[in-house]
C-alpha cells in the first residue's frame, strides 16, 4: 500500500474532513413519516427564517423545574461504547442477599396463606383551585422530601411550612406535615405478611410495589436470609399496588411490551431521585443495550421507549442496530459520569451513522444519518410520553434540514427542534445541552401511576 494511500485511511478514521470529502458521498435511508403536532406541546408561532432570531425570553424555574434546570447546566456524558459485546453487570453484594429463597425452619410449621389486600382507596386526587390543607402521617423510612414530592409541593416550602431545617430529611415515623397540596395519592397502608416457600426479599418487594431496600430495612428485625412462616410488616402504596395487580396483559412469549414488568416508578427529580424496583430494557431486534449495569428504568420509560425502538426498526429502512447507553441502575440514584439517570426516566441513544461509515467510527456531524435520526426522534415523539430530547445545537441544524427534505410539515419542525431560535430558547421538542454531539439524551415523564414522580416540566410554579 501506497504512503499516500495509507495517510489517507488514517485522515478518514481519524475523522478528516478532507478524506471524507474525497471518499464519501452522503447518502440517507428511506423516508419516514412525520410526527403527528398532537404529540409535542409548544407555540404554533410561523417558523423563523434564519437563524438570527431573537432568542426567546427564558420563563422562570421552580424548584423541580428539571427541564429548565438540565437545560442550564453542562452534562458531558460518556460515549456510549461500539462493538459487539455488551458491558458485563458488576456482582451485587445486596443482589444474592435480595433474591436468595426463604430457607425451612429447622422445626416443620404450617404456614397460613396471606389474605388479599383489602384497600380503602386507590385513587389519586388532582386538585383544581382552592389547595386543602393535608396532614401526612409518615411511614417508616420516608423522607421529607418524598412527602414533598408525594404532593406535587416544594421541599422547600414542606419544610418552612413545618419549621424544618434546610437539611432535616428523616423524622421519627408517626410524625406529621402539614402541608397545601397539589396531588393527594392515598396514604401507604400497613399490612402483616407471612413469608411464603420460594419467597425473597425481591419478589415480595416487586409484588406489593414496594422498594427492596426499604422493605429489608423495615424488617430489620427478620433474618438476613429469610426463613418461610416469619411475619414482615409492608407498608403498601395502594395508588401503585393496585396498578400493578390490575394492569395485567395476556402475557405473550412473542411481544415484548406485555413482558415488561408492572411495578417500577421514580421517586423525585431525575438529578436527585432514586428508582424503586427498575425494569430493565429488554434485548430485541434493532437495538443493542451496551451498559447493561445502567440500563434499568420506570415501567412508563421503558415500555415507551421499547414501543420506539419497534416503530423506528418497522418504518425506517435502517440496517443497524441503534446503540442504547445508560438509562439508571436497578435501584437508580448517582451515575458516574452523568447529572441526571438517577430515577429511571433517561436514555442516551448513539447517533445512527451513514452506511457509508463502519459502525465503529467515531460520531462526527458529517457522518450522521440524519433521516434516519429525524426518524427514530418522530418515533419518540409519537409515544406522547417524552418530555424533552438533548441534541447539540450545530447538530439540529442538519436535522432540521433532513426533516424539511423529507417533507416534514413547517410547524412540526418548529414544535420539534429549537433551531434556529438560538440554543437558549425555551422551545422545541429537541433542545441544546451541551455535551450531546455523539448521542441523543431522552428524558420520559412520570407514568400515571408515579405517586412520588417529579416531572419538573411547570416553569413558574408558585407555592405559599
């Protein structure tokens, strides 16, 4: 081989722009269809011109606000990995402890079935208007901002309501906060369970819609592995459990959608929440999981998000598979590399490639997909369930454009990307974060049966 010849293969995998532009002609995928306007909530103002629009003015945050908050912040996320072998899942001291089976007491006993749950309420109340006054007795192990967010209220203001420090989190269980809510799920109820044969700590968890970690902590008095025919105490969500013993589709070994497990929700914001009893993203055809230790999230977001993924594999014509980064750990929380994936609601997606470049090159503008991009963010969008896409700026510009080739309706391109009004602009389905060059970051909101979810998408919220 040439020294010419060689220079050049190395310009090209290095991402130079002149041996791109002599080896590599664009091309893009098949067309897909447009996103329906119903699925994305914004202005319906004529679309700007150029790009020199006036950025528009900046709505203020509340506390929670985590649209506008992400969207202030710098979040450099890791690359998502290429190859073909997906990242192993480290060993979990808690995972052997959690689903190790109930172990025969050394004496035979006979053991009495649990009774069904009989539950008062299950509804949860959205208050229009005048807010009542509530009074929260707390359960073991709940904190005050979970009162707070139970709610739909500012900690903040939870704690000046009841002459709290800034920093008071825990209060004796059986304490009480008074406070004007929003949202007004049925308070957790107390029931006596009987350990069952081939019970764990994670089954019974999953079953009653409680997170595993607190169910261990408030049994902590039942041994460390159990042992059939001793008694736990639950404290039950009834908005949750009664979701997850109702919501039971005709399981099908063929569709993915009716095997993802009921039962998992977020707790909090997603930059400082937690995720109860996550669901991990199933493997299926067009898409790759390639952080296995963080690809656990919510019922809603991952249910949505598989219903994607299918949309975009059955209409786009793309060959490849689309690469899915991290999404959160099983019981969420901090993420290395990462502000938000706390709470099981955000995924990164690498950008899809050209066919024209090896899967395995670097993400650089000009060798972006971006029809099938456009594509697979409509796919998205038409779940009605996204609350806000991260996309570089530069980046949306060659999406808009592939958008408007495709024949993409004017007004759909404005409801969906923010360019051109400038990357500060409060509009747009897909907005700029700086740090989402290689990989798109898709935030879900909080499923219907969330009672401690924080959307985080109402800007000027007011509480007193």
């Amino acid at each position: 081989m040439s020294l010419v010849a060689v220079v050049f293969i190395v310009l090209l995998a290095a991402g130079g722009g002149v041996a791109t532009a002599l080896f590599v002609s664009p091309r893009a995928t098949q067309a897909a269809k447009a996103v329906s306007s119903a699925t994305v909530h914004a202005d319906g103002e004529p679309e700007p011109e150029a790009e020199s629009v006036e950025p528009e003015p900046e709505p203020e945050s509340g506390e929670g606000g985590e649209v506008a908050v992400a969207a202030a912040g710098s979040e450099i996320e890791p690359e998502i990995p290429v190859g073909d072998v997906e990242e192993p899942a480290p060993e979990d001291p808690d995972d052997a402890i959690e689903r190790a089976p109930a172990v025969e007491p050394k004496e035979p006993v006979k053991v009495p079935a649990n009774e069904p749950l009989e539950l008062d309420l299950v509804d949860i109340e959205f208050v229009d208007g005048d807010r009542p006054w509530v009074l929260h007795k707390l359960a073991p192990f709940e904190t005050v901002d979970q009162v707070a967010y139970r709610h739909d209220v500012k900690p903040t203001t939870v704690r000046t309501w009841n002459g709290l420090g800034p920093d008071v989190q825990k209060l004796k269980p059986g304490s009480r906060l008074k406070l004007k809510a929003r949202r007004v799920p049925p308070p957790r109820q107390k029931f006596k369970y009987t350990v069952q044969p081939g019970d764990t700590w994670w089954s019974i968890a999953v079953a009653y819609a409680i997170d595993s970690k607190v169910l261990r902590a408030s049994n902590w008095q039942a041994s460390k592995r159990l042992t059939v025919g001793e008694e736990l105490n639950l404290w039950v969500d009834p908005a949750v459990y009664n979701w997850v013993q109702t919501d039971r589709p005709a399981i099908d070994d063929e569709d993915l959608l009716s095997n993802i497990r009921r039962g998992a929700v977020s707790i909090g914001p997603t930059s400082n929440g937690r995720l109860i009893n996550g669901v991990q993203i199933p493997p299926g055809e067009g898409w790759r999981r390639k952080r296995i230790p963080s690809s656990y999230g919510t019922t809603h977001a991952v249910t949505h998000l598989i219903a994607a993924m299918q949309e975009f594999h059955r209409t786009s014509g793309y060959e490849r598979d689309l690469l899915l980064g991290s999404m959160s750990r099983r019981h969420g929380g901090k993420l290395d590399g990462h502000l938000s994936h706390q709470s099981g609601r955000d995924i990164d997606i690498r950008l899809p490639l050209s066919t024209e470049h090896p899967p395995w090159f670097p993400i650089k503008p000009w060798r972006v997909d971006y029809k099938a991009l456009w594509t697979l963010v409509a796919a998205l969008a038409d779940t009605g369930e996204v609350l806000i896409i991260f996309l570089d700026y530069e980046l949306q510009k060659s999406l808009h454009k592939a958008a408007a080739d495709m024949g993409i309706d004017k007004d759909v391109r404005r409801r969906m990307i923010q360019w051109p009004r400038g990357e500060s602009a409060k509009s747009g389905l897909i907005r700029h974060v700086d740090g989402h060059e290689a990989h798109i970051h898709v935030r879900f909101r909080c499923g219907p049966h969330e009672t401690e979810c924080v959307a985080g998408n109402a800007y000027a919220r007011r509480d007193g």
